[in-house]
C-alpha cells in the first residue's frame, strides 16, 4: 500500500495548482481589466459629450419656446386689433344705414347735415390713419 498524502499536503498541493492556474492567466486578466478601464473613460468621455448635447438642446428648445410664446402673443394682439377694426366697422355701416333711411325719407334737417359731416369727418381719419399695431388709439 502507498502511501496516502495527509490532508495538508493535498491542501498545499491544491494551492500549488491555484497559483500556477492564476500565473498562467494573470496576465490575460491583467489586459482585460485594461481593455475595460479603457472602453470605462472612452463611455464617460462619450456620457459627457452627450450631457453637453443635451444642454444645448434644452436650450435651444426654451428659446424656440419663448419665441412661440412671443408668436402667441403677436397674434392675440393682432386679432384684437382687426377685432376692434371690425367693430367700427359695423358701427359705421349702421350709422350709414341710418342716414340713408334718413334720406331717403325725405327728412330736411340740420341733425342730417351734421350727422354726414360727422360721418365724413369718421371716414376721412380712418382713411387716413396709421395701420400700425403699436398706434391703435389714434384710430378709435
């Protein structure tokens, strides 16, 4: 019968065989520990780029907003003018309408007379007003 190794010199021998296995590799390791710590910072170079992107974009976007919302607002202040254009409108045409009624009765009165050259007087500071949107109280 031979002789049996004792448990230490298995547990030597075992570790003996752990060693040269982490020798025959290590450098393998090594190099790919490496090759990941490599690729880490080129991830972090291209994470940084992409946060900076992304600023720019935001910024770009809460100008476009801004510069909706100015937009916006030009068209409210705009459609508040040819509403109130419209408005003096409709009163002109009425104040027209009456004193076609008016003549057409035939009445002869001075209140006719001063209601046309009101009316002319109307006419004439429309046509000849400014159209711009800044200038709107000349106008009414």
């Amino acid at each position: 019968m031979g002789r049996s190794k004792s448990p230490i010199d298995e547990l030597v021998d075992g570790i003996d065989a752990i060693g040269s296995i982490l020798d025959e590799n290590l450098p393998q390791i090594k190099s790919r520990i490496d090759d990941l710590d490599s690729k880490q910072r080129d991830n972090n170079s291209d994470i940084n780029d992409i946060r900076r992107v992304v600023k720019g974009m935001d910024e770009v976007s809460a100008d476009l907003k801004r510069a909706v919302t100015n937009l916006d607002i030009r068209i409210e202040e705009v459609l508040g003018t040819i509403g109130a254009l419209a408005r003096r409108l409709d009163q002109l045409q009425k104040s027209i309408l009456d004193v076609t009624v008016l003549v057409e009765k035939g009445t002869d009165n001075i209140e006719l007379s001063d209601t046309v050259k009101v009316l002319e007087d109307r006419l004439k500071r429309l046509e000849g007003a400014k159209t711009g949107i800044n200038d709107q109280s000349s106008r009414f």
